[in-house]
C-alpha cells in the first residue's frame, strides 16, 4: 500500500524517483506546470516527447528526466481533460491520468513519485472535484509505488488534497 502525502511546492524541486507532467498531447511543452517542467529538464525533453507523441488524453508516456536534479529518473506525461461542464467523462479522464501514470511507474520500476493537480489549471477542472478523484484514484490503484507525493502549488489546492486526504 502506498504512502500518499500532500506536499506544497514546486514539483520541479521535489526529490522523488520521477515526477508527472500535466502535458498538452503534443508533449512538446506549453505553459503552468509543462512549462516549468520543461524549462528544468532543458530543451531535450522536447525533442524526446516529439519522439513518441501524441498523448491521447487520459494516458501517460514516460521520457528521461535530462536536466532536472537527480535523483529524477523519469518524468511521466500525461494529458488530462478540458473541463466540459462534467457531461463529457472528464471525471473518468481524469481517474484514467492518475491510473495510468501509476502503472508506467510500475513498468519503470518507479518508488517515489510526485504528481501535480492535473487539470486543475488551464484546463479548468474544478480543483475540489479534482482533488477527491485524485485521492480515491491512487487510494484504489493497485502499484508497487512506495510514495506517492500530491503537489500542490498553492494553498488552496494544498487544502482541498489535504481534506480529500482525510475523508
Ligand atoms: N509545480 C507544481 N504544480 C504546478 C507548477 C509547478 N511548478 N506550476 C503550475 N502548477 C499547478 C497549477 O497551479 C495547477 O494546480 O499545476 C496544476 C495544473 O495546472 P496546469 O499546469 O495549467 O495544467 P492543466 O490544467 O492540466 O492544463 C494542461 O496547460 O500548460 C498547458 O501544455 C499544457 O496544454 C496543457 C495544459
């Protein structure tokens, strides 16, 4: 069973095995957290999400870490949904990103892992709703992941991860 924790912070300073990029499907980079990720990893990862892109939204494919701090391995993209209104299976996507980054986390042998608040940024996925299927998702995810590490940038996603943590 693994060890969840919710951790404040930049996902790009966390010392963990790997860490999950909430990437576009081009894999090519973009903005929040693809963004950040890709300015620490350095423009190689680019050029490696290019190599086996496109994504399609709920899955996840792994590249080498490149220039982020050791001792990151690997990061993990995937692509999660667009907020629709909910009628679209944005819920399920969403369940699917988390499932999915934990199973290529098992494939590469993965321990720690550190997982942003996929969709809850650009893509406008209501962060309390987000934050319940995030906890219940990894909570019911078979995986030989020891931690795995909720991120959150901000206070209030800290908070909501925290109380979906308790319930
Ligand atoms: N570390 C951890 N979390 C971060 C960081 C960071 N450095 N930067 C942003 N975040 C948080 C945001 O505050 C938000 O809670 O990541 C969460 C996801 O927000 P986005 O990065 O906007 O991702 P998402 O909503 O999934 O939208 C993905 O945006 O950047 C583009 O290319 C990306 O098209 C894709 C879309």
């Amino acid at each position: 069973m693994a060890l969840i924790e919710v951790v404040q912070g930049d996902i790009t300073r966390q010392d963990v095995d790997a860490i999950v990029n909430a990437a576009n499907e081009s894999l090519m980079g973009g903005g929040g957290v693809d963004g950040a990720i890709h300015r620490a990893a350095g423009r190689r990862l680019a050029e490696a999400g290019a190599a086996i892109g496109p994504c399609r939204r709920g899955d996840a494919m792994a590249t080498p870490a490149f220039d982020l701090d050791p001792p990151v391995t690997h990061v993990i993209h995937t692509v999660g949904p667009a907020w629709r209104g909910g009628e679209h299976g944005e819920a399920e996507v969403l369940a699917s990103c988390y499932r999915r980054c934990l199973e290529v986390a098992d494939e590469l042998g993965v321990r720690t892992i550190a997982i942003p608040a996929i969709s809850t940024g650009v893509y406008g996925f209501p962060a309390e709703r987000a934050a319940r299927i995030a906890v219940a998702t990894v909570r019911s995810s078979p995986t030989a992941v020891e931690r795995i590490r909720l991120i959150a940038f901000d206070r209030g996603t800290h908070d909501l991860l925290t109380a979906a943590l308790a319930e």
